[in-house]
C-alpha cells in the first residue's frame, strides 16, 4: 500500500480495501463448507488493516487541519 497524498485518495483507497473484504468473505459464505484454508484470511485481514491504519492517517490530516 502506499501513502496517499491527499485526503480524497485515502478514502478511495478506503473503499476499496474494504469492498475487497467483503467481495473476499462474500465469497468464503457463498462456498462449500471447508472450502478455504485458514490461509485465505490472510488478505481480508491486510486489507481491513491497511484500511484501518488509512482511516487514522485521515484523521490525523483533518486534525492537522483543523488547528
């Protein structure tokens, strides 16, 4: 992931970390049980974490401005 250079691009980056966490686990609910290894979490995990550590750069730039 790389950093965003302006606010807007973040929560683009946002948006779509998150719907490729839900496409992901859409997909796991949608399948035969025990179809997919522990393993397959590893991404959904990274994209809601990059998503997360995306929303506290946001905050920190709408703070900064706000001083």
């Amino acid at each position: 992931m790389r950093k965003p250079e302006t606010t807007l691009e973040a929560v683009d980056q946002v948006h779509t970390l998150l719907s490729a966490a839900a496409d992901d686990l859409t997909r796991y609910l949608d399948a035969p049980e025990d179809h997919f290894a522990p393993e397959y979490f590893e991404s959904v995990k990274d994209a809601v974490l990059d998503a997360h550590m995306l929303v506290s750069w946001l905050k920190d730039q709408i703070k900064g401005g706000m001083q």
